[in-house]
C-alpha cells in the first residue's frame, strides 16, 4: 500500500462531490477533516505548512478514530 502525497487535499483524493467537514479539537494539533465513505472513511490533518496526513479507515476504525478524537458526525 502507498501512502498519498502530503500535498494532496481530501478534495484532490476524493473528488469534489464529496463531503468534508472541518474539526478542530482538543486531541489534534492540527485541524481535522473528515469524510464519511461507503465501508468506512477518511480522516485527514490539516497541517499548517499546507500538507496533510491522511487515514483511510474501515467503518469500524473510522468510528473508533472519531470518538477517540471527540467528533461526533451525524447518522444517517
């Protein structure tokens, strides 16, 4: 598996049609983006030199990495 270029956006690797929300918490340093997937998700950090850090979950991961970041999205 490889890892997505830092300088890619969630809307570069995702498409525009997607969803993002912004989140800025307690338990990141950096702003945190997030979109809701079929299966899962992608979490991403904002880094404030421009570049992101981006995880791709399953569902299961994608909750427990939202709650462990106090992100709470709202269920369809």
């Amino acid at each position: 598996m490889s890892a997505a270029p830092a300088n890619l956006s969630p809307e570069d690797l995702l498409g525009p049609a997607t969803e993002l929300r912004l989140f800025r918490v307690a338990a990141a340093e950096d702003a945190v983006v997030v979109a809701r997937l079929d299966k899962g998700g992608l979490i991403s950090y904002s880094r404030t030199d421009g570049t992101y850090l981006h995880t791709l979950n399953t569902e299961e991961g994608f909750k427990r990495k939202l709650s462990n970041l106090g992100v709470e999205l709202e269920t369809e």
